[in-house]
C-alpha cells in the first residue's frame, strides 16, 4: 500500500488510518459482521470498503490498483467483475474530483476514436446477428459465452474497453503526479506478478522443462491454473521485456536500478518458461534495439546479452527441443509449414474463405466462432493470427484503420521522447517508452502468429505504455 499511495500528492496521509471515535464504531461493525456473516465474507467485505474509501480519497489509488490486477484478471479468483467494479470506482472517483471544473482534463486524441473505437464498436454491432450461429460445443467449452445480445456486448466491447478508460486514468495519474517516474516502478510490479506465478507454477508442477517445451497441447496449458495460456502469458510478458531493459540502467538511485534490473530478470525467466517461440521472437526485438539504439554504457549492453546467454545455458536442451520443433524429418513444404507453425497454416487456409465472405464490414467480433470451418470440425476460438483476426472480424476497412492506429501509437512513443517536446517526460519514463517502441514492433512481429487487437489481459501493459506517451503528448483542456 506504501507503494501505491507514494506515487500522489494532495493527500493527508498515505494509508487508511482509523483512531478515534471512527475507529471504534469500525471495530463494532467488524465484530457484527462476524457475527452474522462467515468471517471469509467480513473480511472481503471490509477489505472491499478500505479499498473503495482509499479510491475514493484519490482516483490514482484504482489507478495503480489497476495497474496490478489488469494483468492477472483472467485468474480464476478475480475474473472481469473484480476490476470492472475497480474502474468504475477510481472513474467515480475521478469524475468526483473534476465536477468543480477547476482541474484540467486531457481528452482522448480523435484519432483514437477514428482509428480504434470506432471501427471496434461498429464490429461489435455487426457480430449480434451471428450469435445464434455458434455451434454448441463453443458454449459447452466456454470458449464463446456470449449468448445474447447484451451478454455478448458486454463481453465483447464493454469489458475490454474499461482497459482503454483505464489508460485516460492512467494519462491524468501521471500528470498530476510530482514524481511521476514512479508509476514505471508501478507498471514493473505488474509485469513481475504474472512472471514470479509461471515461475511458481513451473517449480511446482511437477512436470520436467523437456515437457514443458514439448508443444503437446497439455504443455502448453500448464498456466491454466492461473488463467493464462503460455502463449498468451508470453505475449504479456514480452511486451514488458522491451519497457524494462531500457528502464533498469537509467534509474536514479541504486535500489531503483536494482529492483528494475531484479524486475528484469523475473520477467526474462518468465518468458523462457512459457517456451512460447512467439515471444521469444518479440523479446529478440527488443534486445535488438536495445543494442543498437539505446543510449549508456556498452558495458552494461554486453552484461545484459551475458545474463541472456546464461539463462538460455541454463535451459539449453529444452530450448533447443522448443526452436527446432517441426523441423526434424522428411516432409513436403505444406506440411512442414504445418508442423512448424503448429498447424496455424491449417487454420489459416480453413479460415480465409470467411475473409471472402464480408471482404469490407467483416464479419463482428469473434467471427471465427460462426465460421464455417467451426461447424466442420471443433475448432479453436480464433485464428492464431492477429492481422488475419482483424480481417475477418472487421474487413478491409477495419484492417486499414487498425493499421493507422498502431502506426500512431508507436509514433506517439516516438514523439513523447523527442527532444523537441515542450512538455519533456522524465529521463526514466522515456527510457520506458523507448523500450516500450521496440516491445510494440515485438508484437506487431509476434501478432504473425498470435495477438489480440481488443485490449485483453495479455496486452495490458502495451495499452499503459500509450498512457504514458499520450500523457506527455497531449494537451490539458478546462473541464466544462
């Protein structure tokens, strides 16, 4: 709590104190509520009503709460309800503090609605007619919930996009915060929490790091338990890789640099251990740039690609077993291409007369579970392609779109680290947002093969890294 609170001003005190009067009734609704309700239930019941009264007190509070939980939400024990009623909070809480018109506030730049929400929207409204489409093995498996209409809107557009309302949270926490280099302290804790549970889950599973790099379809699930694929979780994690080689030389103080450089290798066994080729692929990228073009000493360079190298030592054979899977013995081209990719080329071909179906419009968001190949066979909930996934749900026009809004994300990056910029971000900040720049294009390359353009979990931390650089390119406007 020390942490969250230590990234604002304008507060009274950093942790929810209780004395008093005030601290006796507190201890008798305490005791009442375990005396009526199961002591599990009071527990979570006033844990929920310090949290919501320290939201309350001050927006940033669900800001950095947020920040943590995004990241994880798909666990079993929290699931959307928990950080849905989380952004509504610090959104209360924030709209509370700018109803006097006094403080300023930072829209969303309209190329974002052009180029995102929009055309994400218009597809939700175009998938509510297929829904009775989606064959019953889908809904047995829960790989596709939504049902009806609202249940499906809600799912599908509503839930994600508090991820986006979450980020112009974001935006404002970090301008009106003193030190707001702070919140890079904040959003490597969020990439450390899923890296140390795969690499609990790996310890404690009993299962052997040759199997783990098997690509057998239980290897792969072995993160279930925490609510992630491997693949997925590798995503996560590679998109924070990028952030935090370039944050942990330029912290300012030695324990800065050693809790970022501890961060950094955390994530960096994580990723290993997810044995996701993809975002071993998206990690290399960032590496690269970090050698080409980040600024400090060669030294540092050259000890960060040793610890790599010792790293993949240390699960050499494993590895080994990973890369080179698909490639052993005789086979034609298609179905080495087949065995290489995991048979994704086989859900490419299956998919790709739905693209020929709704060329322009698409056909909605999660139209691969009305596709026709998923009636043929089961099939998975999409097509382990992102730019594949943005045709058939949004078409041609949606696919153009789309690719001007990562266009202008990766060169609001650029731009927030400019040295022309008036409004100049703190030197750690913009050293995150350089590795920011590299861990987008990481995705972009991985999305080849996996990736998701509605904000999920799993790109949790790319959507705070254009917080960050939307913070320090747009400008304050007076609330009304």
């Amino acid at each position: 709590m020390a942490l969250i609170q230590s990234s604002f001003r304008n507060s009274d005190s950093s942790v929810f104190f209780i004395a008093g009067l005030p601290g006796i009734l507190f201890a008798v609704l305490v005791g009442a509520g375990v005396a009526i309700l199961d002591y599990k239930l009071t527990i979570i019941l006033f844990l929920a009503i310090i949290l919501i009264t320290l939201i309350m007190r001050d927006y940033r509070v669900g800001v950095v709460l947020l920040a943590i939980v995004l990241p994880v939400s798909n666990a079993p024990i929290l699931q959307y309800n928990f950080f849905a009623y989380l952004s509504l909070a610090a959104l209360l809480s924030f709209s509370l503090n700018r109803l006097s018109g006094k403080q300023k506030l930072i829209w969303l730049p309209s190329w974002l609605w052009v180029f995102y929400l929009v055309p994400v929207s218009f597809a939700a409204l175009i998938g509510i007619p297929h829904l009775s489409e989606v064959p019953s093995y889908m809904l047995v498996t829960e790989a596709f919930n939504s049902t009806t209409p609202l249940t499906y809107i809600k799912n599908s557009l509503i839930y994600p996009l508090l991820i986006v309302v979450w980020m112009w949270l974001l935006i404002h926490a970090v301008r009106d915060s003193e030190r707001p280099e702070r919140f890079v302290g904040v959003l490597a804790f969020a990439a450390v929490l899923p890296a140390a549970l795969t690499v609990v889950v790996a310890a404690t599973s009993g299962l052997s790091l040759q199997f783990l790099a098997s690509g057998s379809m239980e290897s792969r699930r072995y993160l279930e338990v925490i609510g992630f694929h491997t693949n997925e979780m590798g995503i996560l994690l590679a998109s924070a890789f990028g952030p935090l080689i370039f944050s942990a030389p330029n912290a300012r103080t030695g324990i800065g640099r050693l809790a970022l450089w501890g961060a950094l290798a955390i994530v960096a066994l994580g990723i290993l251990l997810t044995f996701s080729r993809g975002a071993f692929v998206a990690a290399s990228v960032s590496v690269l740039f970090f050698l080409l073009r980040a600024k400090g000493s060669r030294l540092v360079k050259w000890f960060i690609v040793l610890i790599i190298i010792l790293m993949l030592a240390v699960l050499g054979s494993a590895l080994l077993t990973r890369m080179s899977e698909g490639w052993s013995g005789s086979a034609s081209s298609f179905s080495r291409g087949s065995a290489v990719t995991a048979g994704r080329t086989d859900i490419w071909l299956a998919l790709w007369p739905e693209v020929e179906k709704h060329p322009l419009m698409g056909g909605g968001i999660g139209s691969t579970a009305w596709s026709a190949a998923a009636h043929i066979q089961s099939f998975p909930s999409h097509p382990h392609n992102l730019y594949l996934l943005i045709l058939m749900d949004t078409g041609l026009i949606g696919l153009t779109l789309l690719l001007v809004f990562y266009w202008r994300f990766a060169k609001t990056l650029t731009m927030a680290v400019s040295e022309d910029l008036t409004n100049q971000p703190p030197p750690l900040i913009s050293a995150y947002l350089q590795g920011a720049y590299a861990a987008l294009l990481g995705y972009l390359l991985e999305a080849l093969s996996n990736g998701n353009y509605m904000p999920i979990p799993g790109n949790t931390l790319l959507w705070a890294s254009l917080g960050l650089g939307l913070a320090y390119t747009l400008k304050l406007k007076r609330a009304k």
